[in-house]
C-alpha cells in the first residue's frame, strides 16, 4: 500500500473529488460530522463498564471515545511526522494523519447497542435461540443469516456512518475513506472464504448491505485483497486499535481503584513499573490525594505508552505497508507484564464484578425480549402492506415506536426483503442508551407505565 492512495480524502458516496486543504483537514471534517451526530451523542448513556452506575465519575462510551480519540490523535500525529517526511503523502501534513486517526478513534464504538457488549452477544443469542429469530432465519441465505448470527458493533457503527446518520445523501455522513479505512479494525464481511490475516480477521466490519461502500473505501484507499470481500488491514487501523487498548486497559483500571474494586497501592506499583521512571516515583510521593495520584500516574502511564507504540509502529512500518502484521501494537511494547497483570486483574475484579454481571444478565432478557416484540410488528406490518393477512391489534400500536416506519412501508423490496425489515429493527434497538432501552422494555412488559 501507498500512503498517498492511503490517506485518501474522497467521500464515500460523493461525486466530488476529495482534495487536501491546509486550513480545515477533510480529516477534521470527519471528525466535526461525528462529534455532532446522533448516534455519537447517545453514547453519553451507553456502558463502558459499568452499566447504570449511579456516580458520576465512572466513564461512558461517550468519554472512553473521547479519550480514545485523544491518544488516537497523538499516536497519528507522531508517525505523521516521520511518514510525511519519507514518503509522497499527496499533501497531507502530520496534523492531517493525526486527525484521520482521531475520526476513526471518535466512532470507534459508534454502533455499540445498549449495555455494552452483552448487547451483542444479546443479539447472537436470539437469534440462534428464539422461535421468531428460527422464521426470520428460514428466509435469508447464508450471507445474510451470518450478519446477524454474528453480529458486530463494528458492522453496525459502518452502517451508522454510511447509512444511518444522514440517511438521505448516498454514503450518509460521507465520511473519508481514509478515515473509514482507518475505523475498520476488521475489514470483511461476516462470511467470507478467505479472512485478512492475523487480528483482522478475528471479527468483521460491514454488513451485506453495506459491502458496496466497503468497497469503495478499499478501493479509493488502496487496501489490498485477500479474498472475495475482504481485505488487509489500513495501517491507521492498527492506531485506532493500539488508541482503543491503552484506553480502556488503563483507564478501565483507574475507575475500578476509584470504585474501591483496585487497592490504590496495587495501582501504583504497575502503574510505575510501566512508567519507568524514578523521577515520577518521587514527585508522586509528593502528592497528598490517591485521587490525585492516580491521576498523574495514568496520564504518565498514556505518555509512555503513546511513545512506544509509535516506535513500534515505525518499526514495523513495511509489514503495515504490505498488510502482514500479525498482531496489535501494544503486543509489542516492553511493559508487556504490568499490563498482563493489569488485564488479569480487570478481567478477575472489573469486569466481571458483580454489580457488571447483574446488570448484562438482565439484558439479555431485555434486548432478546425487544426483539421478539418488535420484530414480529414490523413482519406483520409489511405482511398487511403487500396484500397479506392484515396486522394485529397489539402490532399496529407498537408500530408507532418504529422510527420511519411508514416510510419503509412504502417500499415493497423492504416489505419482501426479511433481512432488510430484521436490519431495520436492529437499528432501532442498537441505538437505543441504556437507560431508554430499560425505560422501554419496562413499559412494553408492563413492569412500569
């Protein structure tokens, strides 16, 4: 691949070419449109870890994006210096590649459903377990079938970009094709015969219906194939994905001492073995709140995360080039043992700490019994457009919740098509934050009115 080719700014879905400016980056653009898009405000009440927390410090989806947008952006900017300085980048600056990466990080978790990533494996769950997801299944081919069986938050955060926010121009919010290329940790579609390698292919990025706009990103982008429908790795993939892992690694970490579930002294000791540094042991000394201490240690902690990385990034920069590294970045780093002791401790006393168990376990039950109300409506709705038996009583109120269902009526493929009718009920509840997606589910059973 060509940083030339890969930094491309053309829109997705824009007849107009995309060119480079200096005084406003198509990049910052990119980011602009996000910031003030639906779907990236509702993260402010989407789970990051602890779902429905009642203090106001624990992070949201909205603020874990927001930071991780913030390392993005100084991971691209440092290899921006050194790329644009080798190579013909078609006029972009080290700002411009920091922004790209900013952009992708901003919409990183863009299509996370309600209560984090039970959502999704809600999702798969009902849709191999319940009668009504069995009869939609009966009329999807394989393709189609394994966009849901396997559905992703990554798939549908490409959607919401491309489809969903701005849904009346073609390729929606018309972000660049550096930057999708960039958001897309997983570029293949759910069911394909040949995966991209390594950790690329560990999940997907775009749903059938959105497959021709992935295309036109690898296209315009330079990305190189691996197979029918997927692709290597864009480079900057690996930034957003190195931006995402420090951020949620330590800063997932930092909230669980300030919740009481990490002993600050724990914190303290692997916060300095990864820092390195006598000179920050001494002036933490100084510091007299642990609140205040464990603050400085993790942005000391980023700091030097964001340095190696983006050596390691340099490092490895022909295998970024061919599409052929294996692994994340961070997995190169030399503070590999803090951080493992870091994610075990996570995983052991965070992340399935008790109060985080209660809340997923119960929305399963809430997301699968959404579905198995909505579904049906929208099945029975379409049914009655095209000439069929007419909906129920129940069906027809429940119809009005349906964001532009009238619309979708009027449309007799989407009336015919149980995949489309199945994608549309999906962006529905996918969207929904944590706290509506209850507030719902609790009147629709009756629990609440």
């Amino acid at each position: 691949m060509e940083w030339k080719q890969l930094l491309s700014p053309h829109r997705v879905g824009s007849s107009k070419p995309g060119v480079i400016t200096q005084d406003r980056s198509p990049f910052q653009r990119d980011f602009d449109r996000i910031v003030f898009s639906g779907a990236f405000r509702r993260l402010q009440d989407k789970t990051q870890v602890f779902p429905l927390v009642k203090t106001d410090y624990v992070r949201t989806r909205l603020t874990h994006s927001l930071e991780t947008s913030s390392v993005g952006r100084s991971l691209g900017t440092a290899v921006g210096v050194e790329i644009c300085k080798n190579f013909d980048t078609a006029g972009a600056q080290p700002s411009d590649i920091g922004a790209a990466v900013a952009a992708a990080a901003l919409a990183h978790d863009i299509g996370n459903p309600p209560l984090g990533h039970a959502g999704e494996e809600a999702i798969r769950y009902w849709f191999t377990h319940s009668p009504v997801a069995c009869a939609m299944r009966d009329v999807m081919d394989e393709e189609e079938a394994a966009d849901i069986e396997r559905y992703e938050g990554n798939a549908q955060g490409f959607r919401e970009l491309t489809r969903l926010e701005m849904p009346d121009q073609r390729g929606g919010m018309q972000l660049t094709c550096a930057t999708l290329a960039a958001f897309a940790k997983y570029p293949s579609a759910s069911r394909v015969e040949v995966k991209p390698s390594g950790v690329a292919g560990k999940k997907f990025n775009f749903f059938r219906e959105e497959q021709e706009f992935f295309a036109e990103v690898a296209k315009h982008t330079g990305m190189i194939p691996a197979g029918p429908w997927a692709w290597q790795r864009h480079p900057l993939a690996y930034l957003v994905e190195a931006a995402d892992d420090i951020a949620y690694r330590i800063v997932d970490f930092e909230d669980g001492q300030r919740l009481g579930l990490i002993d600050y002294q724990e914190l303290e000791r692997l916060f300095l073995e990864i820092i390195d540094s006598e000179r920050s042991a001494e002036y933490v000394a100084t510091i007299a709140s642990p609140i205040r201490k464990a603050e400085f240690l993790r942005a000391q902690v980023i700091g030097r995360l964001v340095r190696e990385v983006s050596a390691i990034f340099l490092e490895h920069h022909d295998e970024l080039l061919a599409g052929t590294l294996p692994r994340p970045l961070l997995d190169y780093v030399s503070c590999q043992e803090p951080l493992k002791r870091i994610q075990n401790r996570s995983t052991r006393d965070i992340y399935n700490h008790r109060q985080v168990a209660e809340v997923i376990g119960a929305g399963f039950e809430l997301v699968s019994g959404m579905l198995d109300i909505f579904v049906p409506c929208a099945n029975e709705m379409a049914l009655e457009r095209t000439g069929g038996k007419s909906a129920s009583f129940r069906s027809r109120r429940i119809s009005a919740l349906l964001p532009d269902l009238e619309q979708h009526l009027a449309d007799e493929e989407w009336c015919r098509n149980g995949y489309r009718r199945l994608l549309t009920v999906l962006d529905y509840v996918s969207g929904m934050t944590d706290s509506y997606a209850v507030s719902l589910y609790q009147k629709l059973k009756g629990i609440s009115i």
